[in-house]
C-alpha cells in the first residue's frame, strides 16, 4: 500500500510539472513575435544609418562656427564686435560654452544602461521610438532656448535620447544581417559617425550664416521626427535573446513555478535557490513589496548588478573594451588638439581643413574598408583581436613616423594613410562587443564600451593633454607621446588573440523564451530568412 501511495505522489507530482511545461508551449505557439512583411534587412540598415546619420550631424552643427558662434570682443581701441551664434547671444564664456558638451556626455553616458536595462522588459524597438522622440523635442527645445540653462537641459535631453539608439541599433543590424557581411554591416553603420559630422559642420556653417543657429536645430527635430513616429507605428521587431513581450509575462511566471516545483531547474548559490533564466533568487520572489512599481524597480537593480558582473569577469570583453578605451583617448585628442598642433609645428594656413579632410575621408574608407576585411578573414572573435592589434599597430607606425617628419607633404601622406588604418577598427571591436556576449547581455555591453570610451577615453584625454603641452611647450613632442599610446592599444588587443574566445551569438542560454520558441522561431525580417544563422 505504501508503495502505491508512493507511486501515485510522484506521478502527480510529475503532471503538476509537466501542466506548466504544457502551458510554455502553448503560449509560445498561439503568440508568436509579428514580423513585417515590407521591412527588409537592407531597409532596416538604410534606416538605421539615416538615422545615426542624423544624430552625428547634430554634433558637427553645434560645435560649427555658423552655430556655435563666438563670444563679443573688444579690441585693443575700444572697437567691439557684437558676438554670434549660441556663445554670442547668450553671452556665453569659453567654460560655459563648453558645459554645453559636457551636458550632452553626461546625458548619453548616464542614459545608455539604463536604457539597455530596460531592453529586458520591454520592447527593445519601442524604447529606440521613445528616445528618438525625446531627442526630436529636445532638439527643438535647443532651437526654441530662451537662456543658457535651458539650452544645457536641451542639450543634455538630445543625449539622453541619442543613448537608447547607440545601445540598441547595432544588435538590431547583427541580428538581420547576412551571415558573410556581418561586419561590412556595422561598418556601414559606424561610417555615418565621420561622415555625419563632417556634414553637420557645413550644414551648421551654412544655416547658421544665411539664416540663425535656432533653425538647424529645428531643421535636425523635423528630420527625425518621421523616424520616431516611425517606431511607434509599426510592428515591432524582436531581438535576438529577448522573449515575445505579449508572451513574456505568462512565460516568467511559469517558468518560475516549474522551477521550483523541479530540483532540475534551481540551483544553490550561497545557500540561496536560484531559479529561472535571470537567476532571481528564491528568497527574492518571497520578499513582500510595499508595491508593484518598487518591485519592479528591485528587480531591475537586482538584474542590472547579476548582468554588470557577468560583463566585468568576461575576460575577452573587458580586453576588447580597455584596449578601445586607449585607442578612443588618442583618437579624440587628435579631433580636438590635431588642428592646433598641426598649425604650430607645419605653419598650415588651413590647419582645420586639411585635418578635417583627413578624418573624414579616412574615416569613411578606413571604417568600411575593415568591415569588408574581417568578413573576407571569416568573422570570428579571434580574427577581429588580430585585425585591431595589426592595424592599429601598423597605424600608430605611420602616425609617429608622420609627426617626426619636417616636410608638410610627407607628414600629410603619412598621416592620410596612418588614419586609414586606425579607423578600420571600427567594425571590428563592435563585432567583439557583440558577440564575446549573450544575446541577452547585447544591449548592455554596448552600452557599458560606450560609457567606458567616454569617461575613460576622450573626455580626459583633451585636458591631460593640454596640461603635457604646457609642460614640455613643444607640440611636436605631445604629438609623439599622444600618438605612442597607440602601441599600447595595439598590445592590449594583441592580448586578445590568445585568449579562449567564444562566439555566443547562438548561445540562448540565458534568454527568456522557451526552448520550443527557440525550435519554431522565424527570422526576425522577412528578406533574410535563407543567410539569417538557423538556431538551436
């Protein structure tokens, strides 16, 4: 009789669990994710460049004279000339003009994890139409500014919109696009970067001086505003790693009771059960919330801190973000001192142009040029780390070589294809941001390499280079130091091709939807359903 009762107790026991398992597939089978039926990857990528496109053209036109203007002056006979632009009219210093770009850093910066966080809960399509609304009523506010603190808010707004796209637009492109040009893709994304502020500078220069600074940042609003009305309308996307968002709900809490109701799925961590996909603890479940929105909010901090330190002790990512960091210091030191030290050790007449057409035309060529040649190697994590470690490395050769040099000639020859190697780095460390993590966890590495280049990269390294020159006041020589940190960026990357390196492109390990929503899952666009990676 016992045995019986034994008997009994494990097959309900059995049928409980399997009722959930049963409800998993049920749901993920009655809802699955839209797909549009017009929305190609190459228009999904032509739109996505559109719009970083814009976005960078934002930044060339504040910092262009026609825009940016100049603060009144009085010469030595008592001549003053009324000021222009933003710095002009708001009587700006040279300290708060540029507050102006600290604003707009400190908005991307504090904005672009919070956003990638936010991608586990919500529609990560959705959240890139919500900032790209709050940056097209920002930049508006910027055109409509009536003092400097409201053009700093603005300022700080247009960021805080910008950080929703950078965050999730290049893992919306890896996901769509042909296995074989995977990184002639983000190379064409990242393109726009040069190329965009390039044009903002003429197109700034050109608004500003026929007409007033105030109508291109209303021009910049009306061009983004059909894009962000454009994430609203239409269907969804899906990311890979991210579950159904109609879907997600049922499928947590399912998954959460099978969990602890099966041995199988939970895990010890510190004597503390671990259950579901995000490894929410047991105990954090049975923890009483005052309400549903600090619930929420504990969870988000709760996942935000498990995603942080999976990141930190990724060894090949946080290679492939230190070696970025040194690269993006030199990098954006040469953007802003480059023109200066140029005119003081070469007497170039037209220091900005020559820099300026440099960057851009080696910027565009140099970036596509190393997506289209990590594609060719066959991308893989460790043929990315070969690629930046010899570019760069044959890079900072030239540069160095190029600053050694007394003839003008040969300093811009050398320099031209110095430059040209340095930026076909571009596709390939966002490749590595990619893929050396989970689909999941896409989002939040981009996020967290782009707040790290920024804080630790070219936001200090203008003033630490400004306080070199002071010190040794000889620009050729800051140029040579500035240009040797290179070669450690090249070494720190050159680290990266011996170590264990893995793509988890495919790896759902972590995701949130069900292994049969993996099985029967389409592609996430109708146009690429024979290149798209068949999951498993």
């Amino acid at each position: 009789m016992k045995k019986m009762e034994t008997e009994e107790k494990e097959s309900s026991a059995q049928q409980s669990n399997a009722q959930p398992e049963a409800m998993a597939r049920s749901s993920s089978t009655k809802d699955p994710p839209p797909a549009p039926s017009w929305f190609t990857p190459k228009r999904l990528l032509i739109i996505f460049c559109v719009i970083n496109m814009i976005n960078y053209v934002d930044r060339g036109a504040i910092a262009s004279n026609g825009v940016n203007g100049s603060a009144r002056s009085c010469d030595d006979k008592g001549i003053c000339t009324s000021g222009s632009g933003i710095q002009g009219e708001f009587h700006l210093t040279n300290f708060e003009d540029g507050l102006l770009s600290s604003a707009f850093m400190v908005g991307l910066l504090v904005a672009s994890p919070i956003f990638a966080s936010l991608a586990k809960s919500h529609n990560p399509f959705r959240l890139i139409g919500v900032g790209l609304s709050v940056w097209t009523l920002a930049a508006a506010g910027c055109g409509s500014a009536f003092s400097f603190w409201f053009i700093a808010i603005c300022r700080m707004l247009v960021g805080v919109g910008e950080a929703s796209f950078i965050s999730l637009a290049a893992p919306f492109i890896d996901d769509n696009a042909p296995v074989s040009q995977k990184t002639a893709w983000l190379a064409m994304f990242y393109m726009c970067i040069p190329s965009g502020v390039a044009l903002g500078y003429v197109y700034g220069g050109f608004v500003g001086g026929h007409f007033n600074w105030r109508y291109a940042f209303w021009g910049e609003a009306l061009l983004m505003l059909p894009f962000a009305v454009f994430g609203f309308v239409v269907k969804p996307l899906q990311l890979k790693g991210f579950a159904h968002v109609e879907s997600k709900k049922a499928l947590t809490s399912v998954e959460t009771v099978s969990a602890v109701n099966d041995d199988s799925e939970a895990s010890k961590v510190d004597g503390h059960i671990l259950v579901g996909r995000d490894g929410i603890s047991a105990d954090d479940l049975n923890t009483p919330c005052k309400s549903v929105g600090i619930c929420n909010i504990r969870n988000q901090f709760s996942r935000f801190a498990k995603d942080m330190k999976v990141l930190l002790v990724d060894k090949v990512y946080v290679i492939n973000v230190l070696g970025y960091i040194a690269y993006n210091f030199v990098i954006g030191a040469y953007s802003y001192w480059g023109p200066k030290a140029g005119y003081n050790i070469y007497h170039m007449k037209s220091a900005d142009m020559m820099f300026g057409g440099v960057t851009i035309v080696c910027g565009i060529l140099g970036t596509i040029s190393g997506g289209f040649i990590l594609d060719r190697m066959s991308a893989t994590i460790s043929h990315a780390f070969i690629l930046l470690s010899g570019a760069t490395f044959l890079g900072a050769i030239f540069c160095f070589l190029a600053f050694c040099l007394r003839s003008l000639y040969g300093f811009i020859v050398l320099f031209a294809v110095g430059e040209l190697l340095v930026f076909a780095t571009q596709a390939p460390v966002n490749y590595v941001c990619l893929h050396c993590v989970k689909p999941s966890l896409r989002p939040l590495s981009m996020a967290i390499s782009t707040v790290s280049i920024h804080i630790f990269g070219d936001v200090p390294s203008s003033p630490l280079v400004g306080v070199l020159q002071d010190h040794v006041n000889n620009w050729r020589e800051t140029a040579l130091i500035l240009t040797s940190i290179l070669f450690l960026a090249a070494g720190i990357w050159f680290i990266g091709v011996f170590l264990h390196s893995v793509d988890k492109f495919n790896d759902e390990s972590e995701s949130q939807v069900s292994a049969n929503t993996v099985a029967n899952r389409k592609p996430l666009l109708d146009g690429n359903e024979e290149e798209s990676p068949r999951e498993v």
